[in-house]
C-alpha cells in the first residue's frame, strides 16, 4: 500500500472532482456523477485492461434513466473466490440551504472564502477558521468516503498478483431517496455471485461518521447498521357538530393519544448488546378533512419512524396494536371523566358514552372485507391501484393510506376504530452477534484494525450505524418474521417493491468505516481532514485485506 502521501493526495483530488461535479437526489445530475466515475476509473490502468469488470447498471424502471457504477477487482494470489462488497452512494441532497451561496456549494475552496462574511455557529466558524476542514455540500455526505474506496482499489489494482481475493465495488445513486441504485444493485449481487462463483465475505461502506454528542472526540466504526420501520395508523372517529360535542368521537384525540403514548418513548427502543436504539418519532399528522365546516374530523391519518436493532416487523406490528388499543381506551376514559364533569356542571344526567377501543391491522380488516365482498374486493382494489399508479405525484406513503381508506370504506364496521399498517420505506437492521462465521470473521478484522490505529487516533467500534443507509439491503428477516411487512403494507409490491429474496439469500454481515464531519445536510456540511484523508482511508484498506485474509478466517 502507498503508505506515504500519495494515497492522501489521490483521495483530495478525486474527492474535488466528485464534489465538483453536482449530483442532487431525484435529478439528471445523477446521470452526470455516474459518468464521472464510470470515466474516473476507465482512466486507470486496470480498467483500461479489464474493461469488462467496468460497467453501469441501470435502476430498475427509473424514468430519470439513472445508474450505478458497478467496478470488480479480481485479485490473482491463489485464485480466491473470497470477495468483498463496497458501496457508497453518490448523489446528496440538495443545495437550498445555501442561500445566496447556491453557486459555490460544490466549489468547496472558494465556499470557504465566502462563508468568511455570514454568520455561523461558533463550532462552524471555529472549525473555518482552523483551516484543516474541508467544506462543501456532499463532502461528508459522502464523496469523501467514494474517493477513499476509489482510491483504495486503484492502488489495489496496480499489483494484483499480491491482492488474495476480489472487490465488487457499486457506487450508488437514490440513497437520500428510494435507494434505487442498492436495490438493483442487490439483485446484481446475487447474478455475479452465481457467475462468477463468489463467495462474499462482508460489505464495507465509507459513509459518513460524526459526533454522537457534544465534545464527542471519538472517531467511530461501525459493526451493523440501524433499521428503519413507519408504523402508520388510519384513525377513525365519528364526526358531530361542533355544538354536540360529546355524541362525536375526534380521531385527533385519539391521534394525541397515540403520539403521547410512542412518540420519543424509549420503552419502544431496541437494546442490543448494551446499545440504545432511537425511540420512534412522528414523521406526520394529518386529519382527513378536505374543507371547513362545523363538523368535526372523520379521520386522521399518522406515522413514526421508528428505528430497530433487533426488533421485527411482526414484532413492532404487536406493539404499536398493543399502543394504540391502550390511547385508545385513555381517551374513552378521558372523556367520559369529562363528560361526568360537564353534565354535573350543566344539571343533565350522566349516562356513560358507549365507545369500545377497537385496533386491528390493515391484513385483519382486509380479510374481514374479503369475506365480505369476495373477490370483487381485489378487483376493485386492482383498479384503484392502476389508477394511482397513472398519477407520479402519489408517493408510496400516500399510495397505501388510500388502500387503507378504500377498503375501509368497504368495511360494514362502521364504528371508530385505529388500522395500524406499514408506510414505505422498510430498512432491515443489521445485527452482527458474531454467531455465524462471517460474523465473528468480520468482527475480528475491525478488532484487528482498531489495535492497530487506536494510537493514531480516539478510535472505538460500535455496534448499528445510527444513520439510515443502503446497508439495510443486503440481509432481511426470515420469512415468517417478514410477513406481517408484506400483508399490512398495503403499498407493498405495487408502488413499493423490495428484492427480498435476494437480500435474505445475501445475510451477509456490514461495516460503515468513512469520514469524520459535522452538519450533514447543512450548509456547513464538512469533514476534518486529518483523520478523513489521513487515517480513515487506512481503516478501511486493512479492514479489506484482513477479511480477504484466508489464513485468518474464523470457522
């Protein structure tokens, strides 16, 4: 390896030319990102000799016609099927945030310049003024961590006589969206595999790391990578004039309810071995009611996100039924106390209101239609999703909450009631034990690596990269566990597809070793240079060679 500055240099100069070339999510800019890479390793020697194992794969049914670059690096020492994934994704979020200062968002030297005369946090202007940060948008998130693989396969690639083993490297676009370039990209996996007679090993991603509190100087691995679940719920209630209150229901009520019970409640985090998962918060609240009028609200749409370590779909299904049937009963006491009060108050006698707590999920209530209509239920469902289907402005969240309403609708229960179902998207957690021997073989190389640089700098591993990321996709629950994700989202498979066979096929165990930063998806996104360009690109290189290592696997 070019232990010296030469592999620091090539990461800053590929790293300026990725960030320079604009690359928003959901946009044509993609397109350009994807043949900047596609060109930057065509110019490398390898490639020039190889340039069959250069190549870009098109996103399933993308109408923007974007794609990934998919890159093989086949090392000759023994003839080793052993392979290692890497990923990294090239698009970032858009430039908005910069204001007046759009222009230069991707010009990060005279970004610097500039953001000398705004007004900054004291930490920005601090980290600016020190001169060993680099600034600009899609620096940290996460070009930085696309160079340093970039980087690292060229010097690889230079000798693979010595390399034991291969790299299959995709730059992705769509992460900050859908994450369309991963999920083409998991079924590519899994052709090259039967192709080529891999045998893979681990995915390693440079995504972004930061600060996981305030004065944090860690500098983090991590072993596995959070999951992302949006439990939704359709709450009805019965409408009333505003002058009778008490003979209506209010869903909003019942929603509050809900929201107070789970929202930032650590009593729905995963623990796994001593870590933390995030509590679910409210990503959307939205009652139903399409006018003013003195009439209350029928219905109220809501959602989490809602973050797992070890937690599965039909396990959070039973909790959030669990949750919203005890809101539910909350508010039926609530007003009834209310009502006491008020008709004591008003000289009227108190009768109890008659409301029952009734949750069930949408595949419960979706059977009980069935049963009712028959098979007319599905074609008539069929239909509205052809409809939707026509229309590109109905996103997948919107797209299910009128599958719910619809067979709702149908519904001969006419009384309120709280569906809980699944919105898009679904991100499987990765939980690497070490029970298996990929696991404990993936483990021992970042211990091996954290001994060895933990001099250089604050270095400590973690267990569940905290950030959303195209990690999710190379393992999934197995099919029992799986399943009340695929019948209670009601998007699933038409507006919202996941390549499920392949990523449970895939289970392969994830590292996230990348960049140092802060203000990601800020105006003052930025990355400290010594430990990006100068340390972090050597975890990654010896995490690679320590899982392609034979003699080292763990049985």
């Amino acid at each position: 390896m070019d232990k010296d500055n030469g592999l620091k240099r090539r990461i800053e100069e590929i790293l300026m030319e990725l960030v320079a070339c604009r690359s928003i999510v959901g946009s044509a800019d993609e397109i350009a990102i994807s043949n900047k890479v596609y060109q930057l390793f065509s110019e490398m020697e390898y490639w020039k000799n190889n340039p069959d194992q250069l190549t870009q794969l098109p996103f399933v049914g993308d109408a923007l016609g974007r794609s990934s670059v998919i890159v093989t690096l086949k090392g000759k020492k023994h003839l080793s099927k052993q392979t290692v994934v890497l990923i990294g994704h090239t698009d970032t979020v858009g430039i908005s945030d910069y204001g007046d200062l759009r222009s230069l968002a991707t010009q990060p030297e005279e970004l610097a310049e500039a953001l000398k005369t705004v007004t900054l946090s004291q930490e920005a202007q601090k980290d600016l003024a020190l001169g060993k940060w680099i600034f600009g948008r899609g620096v940290l998130d996460m070009k930085c961590g696309v160079a340093i693989i970039m980087a690292i396969m060229e010097d690889l690639s230079r000798d693979p006589d010595a390399l034991e083993g291969n790299l299959v490297f995709a730059a992705v676009g769509d992460e900050e969206g859908n994450s369309g370039g991963m999920l083409s990209f998991v079924p590519e996996l899994i052709r090259m595999q039967q192709a080529e007679h891999y045998e893979y090993v681990a995915v390693v991603d440079a995504d972004y790391t930061s600060p996981r509190y305030e004065g944090d100087d860690h500098r983090y691995i991590y072993i596995g990578t959070v999951g992302k679940l949006m439990p939704s719920f359709y709450i009805v209630g019965k409408e009333t004039h505003v002058g009778d209150p008490f003979n209506g229901l209010d869903p909003n009520q019942i929603a509050g309810a809900i929201i107070n019970k789970i929202n930032q409640n650590v009593a729905y985090s995963d623990v796994a071995d001593g870590e933390v998962s995030l509590p679910p918060i409210t990503l959307q609240q939205r009652d139903l009611k399409q006018e003013y009028s003195v009439q209350i609200a029928k219905a109220v749409n809501l959602y989490f996100n809602y973050a797992t370590h070890k937690s599965t779909p039909d396990e959070v299904m039973k909790k959030m039924i669990k949750a919203a049937r005890d809101a539910f009963t909350d508010v039926v006491n609530i007003l009834n106390e209310r009502y006491d009060i008020f008709c004591k108050a008003s000289r009227m006698e108190y009768r109890p209101l008659t409301w029952k707590a009734r949750v069930v999920s949408y595949n419960e209530m979706y059977e009980t239609v069935k049963t009712e209509r028959g098979d007319a239920l599905d074609r008539h469902l069929d239909q509205l999703r052809e409809k939707m289907m026509a229309d590109p402005s109905i996103d997948e969240r919107y797209f299910g909450q009128k599958i719910v309403e619809e067979v709702h609708s149908l519904w001969s229960f006419k009384e309120p009631v709280v569906i809980v179902y699944f919105s898009p998207p679904y991100y499987p957690h990765n939980y690497v034990k070490g029970n298996y021997s990929k696991d404990a073989k993936l483990l021992a190389a970042v211990d091996h690596v954290i001994k060895k640089y933990e001099g250089d700098c604050n270095l400590v591993s973690r267990k569940f990269y905290p950030y959303i990321s195209d990690l999710s996709f190379v393992t999934a629950p197995k099919s029992e566990k799986i399943a009340a994700l695929q019948s209670n989202m009601p998007a699933y498979g038409t507006k919202y597809d996941l390549p499920l066979a392949d990523m449970q096929a895939l289970s392969l165990p994830v590292v996230n070793i990348g960049p140092f930063g802060k203000d990601a998806h800020q105006f003052t996104e930025r990355i400290e240079k010594e430990f990006s360009i100068g340390i972090a690109p050597f975890l990654v290189y010896d995490t690679i060679l320590e899982l392609l290592n034979k003699e080292k696997e763990t049985s």
